[in-house]
C-alpha cells in the first residue's frame, strides 16, 4: 500500500543546491539507520553508501536503502476500521563520477521495489566551474519509469513516466560566504494516484453521514520549484545558512518552505553542534475536497491530505563526534552524528473522519512526528 512516490527521483537529483568545486567526491562509506514516527506511521531502515575512486578521473558508488513501513493512518481507519498494514521497500542505487579539467559528468540508476509498486529511474548531469572556479553551473535531467500494483486485485498495473529537469547556479560572493539558486521542473505522466485511498461524499443514509468512493486524479501533472539558498562561515569556524523554496504545479498547489540553521563546534574539541527550523505551508490542489456533497461530483477527486491545505513547523538537533582524528590502518578519519527532527502538521481542510462529530463537522486533523538519523562515516 503506497505511502508516497518512492524516493529513487530524489535520491538521483539531490544534488546540493549549493554546489561543490570540481573535485571528484572522497572516498567513504556510510552507514544510516532511520526512523519515523508520526500520524499512525512508522518507518524504519537501514543505508549503506561506499564510494571509491578508480583512478584520478573517475568515482563509482553504490548505495542500498530500505525501509520497512507500519500503518494505520486515519486514511486506513476511515476505510478499514483501525487495521494496519505493513509494508518493506528496498532501493538500489549506482552512480558514477568522470571529471575532466573543470568538468564533471555524472551517470545514476536507481531501482526501488514494495510489494505494490516498482521504481526505475536513469539520470544524467553536468557541473562546469566557470571564472576561476567563483561560478558553478549545473545541469541534470532523469527520466523514471513506475508501475503501480494494487494487493488486493493482482491483475491491477498501470504506469508512471516521469521526468526531472534541474539547473543549478552557485556562486562565492566572498572568503566567507557562497549562494547557490537552483529551478526545478518534473513532468509527471500516468496513473498518478493511490489505488486504495478513498474520497468521501455526503449520504444521510449511513450512519456516519457519508459514504466513499475511489479517488480520481488527472493522469498528467506539471511542477516547477525554485530555491534559493546562502551559506555564511563565522570566524570561529561556525556557519549559518538560510534557504528559500517555491514550488507550483497545475493541480493548483502553491507551496513554500523557509529555513534557518546554525552549526557551532565546541571549541577545539572533536564534537559539532547544530540546530535548525524550517517553516512550510501550501494551498490546496483544485479537486481536493475533505467530504463532496455527492458521489461523482466532479471528474477529479481527492482526499488525500498531503493534497489539503496545511502548514508545518520543524525543529532540528544535531550533534556529531570525529572520533578519528589520524590515519589508522586504511582509515583517514571517521565520524559519528546523530539527528533528530520534531514536526507538527497542522491542516486546514483535512478533518478527522474517525473522530466522530457529524459528516464535515468532525474537528481538523494535526498530528506530531519524530525523525531520528543515526549514522557513521568513515574516509579511506
């Protein structure tokens, strides 16, 4: 039962938006557990990146993710009746590096599998330094293919295309301060909404006041994001940084995100402190509704709350530990961090179906969530 898109498009093009000199990546390896926790989900599971140099010009890696999902979401409640469901998800993923003098070209696959839906994903990139290194410009495109199963009726699949367009601009403004802008435009074609939620509609004859029916998305769906963000280093080699997000699409969802963070180290010791909070909020898609006045009111329908109009809060904590300070054995330095987010989700016109209160009277649905990143690094 899907939860959201997979993440393979996100993990291919998630490229900082503040972009890196040409150098090829150093070689490490990582390993990250996550969790989450947070309306009814929990989601847990390991990653594991190497990356390793072949040569002077060329970097490989290759990264594995899972996770495994428990559910029983007020959607599953309003259709079930408080049953869960559990589902795992696994990704892989291949990406390669080639520099030439400035240049760098990059190459990814991704391919992410559940029970109910598969993700296959190619992309490719370019980053240029220009004007004596000051300017970077980067540009990548990917183009995914999905196919969506349904668990309860096996001769269920329908399709998914997708593609990512991205240009990306960074520029060091002085000794101690770089900015980067990045535009984002993805084109979605296909079978694009969840084959279990249900939208609700006013029916006196229920006992609830309302009855469901399978929702209905457009089969196309065009996005555009721009993003700004800048990075400021203090003397006594803190930072602070700020970003800026605006995403629109032709669903009618208008959308923006603001942060602010601050990394301090504790004076000449090995550990880094950090902290941030991020601000976001959106409109509504123009077919969303919490409850229709009749079955079939429109030829779109949706109820699906990450559709509505809501706002969240996030709050940030980080700490991180370089417990390898000199070369040892194969090893050049190492690093432990541990991260931890707090989230309220507050909706507008999303309403709590269980809650009881009378179709459309129920009160509005906001819940908290905890996110928690444990990994190590280490450099080779």
């Amino acid at each position: 039962m899907q939860l959201n898109r997979p993440l393979g498009l996100a993990l291919l093009l998630a490229l900082p938006l503040i972009n890196q000199a040409a150098v090829l990546p150093e070689d490490r390896a990582d390993i990250l557990i996550h969790a989450y926790e947070g309306g009814g989900v929990e989601v847990i599971g390991p990653s594991i990146l190497i990356r390793k140099s072949l040569g002077n010009s060329l970097s490989a890696s290759v990264n594995y993710y899972e996770d495994s999902i428990t559910s029983a979401s007020i959607d599953v409640e309003m259709i079930s009746g408080a049953s869960t469901y559990t589902e795992n998800r696994k990704e892989h993923s291949f990406t390669v590096d080639y520099l030439h003098n400035s240049t760098i070209i990059s190459l990814g696959y991704n391919d992410s599998k559940e029970s109910d839906y598969t993700s296959k994903t190619t992309s490719f990139g370019i980053s240029q330094e220009m004007f004596g290194a000051m300017t970077t410009v980067t540009i990548s495109y990917a183009q995914g293919a999905d196919v969506v199963m349904k668990n309860t009726k096996p001769d269920f699949k329908e399709s998914v295309d997708r593609r990512i367009y991205r240009l990306g601009i960074s520029q060091v403004m002085s000794a101690n301060a770089i900015m980067g802008i990045t535009w984002e435009t993805i084109t979605d074609q296909g079978y694009l909404n969840n084959p279990y939620r249900m939208v609700r509609y006013v029916d006196d004859s229920k006992k609830r006041g309302f009855d469901l029916q399978s929702e209905k998305y457009p089969s196309t769906r065009n996005s555009s994001t721009i993003a700004i963000r800048g990075i400021y280093y203090l003397p006594y080699r803190a930072s602070l940084s700020a970003g800026y997000r605006y995403f629109t699409d032709s669903w009618g969802i208008d959308a923006s995100n603001s942060e602010l963070a601050y990394v301090h180290p504790l004076g000449d010791t090995e550990w880094t402190f950090d902290i941030k909070y991020r601000f976001y909020q959106q409109s509504a898609a123009t077919f969303y509704s919490d409850l229709y006045p009749t079955a079939d009111y429109q030829n779109h329908l949706a109820r699906d709350k990450e559709l509505s109009t809501f706002n969240s809060h996030t709050f940030g904590l980080g700490v991180s530990y370089e417990f390898l300070q000199q070369s040892w054995s194969i090893l050049d330095r190492g690093s432990l961090n541990l991260s931890y987010d707090y989230i309220v989700f507050s909706y507008d016109d999303f309403h709590d179906a269980t809650a009881g209160g009378g179709a459309g009277g129920e009160p509005l649905y906001e819940f908290s969530a905890n996110v928690f990143r444990l990994f190590v690094s280490v450099w080779y």
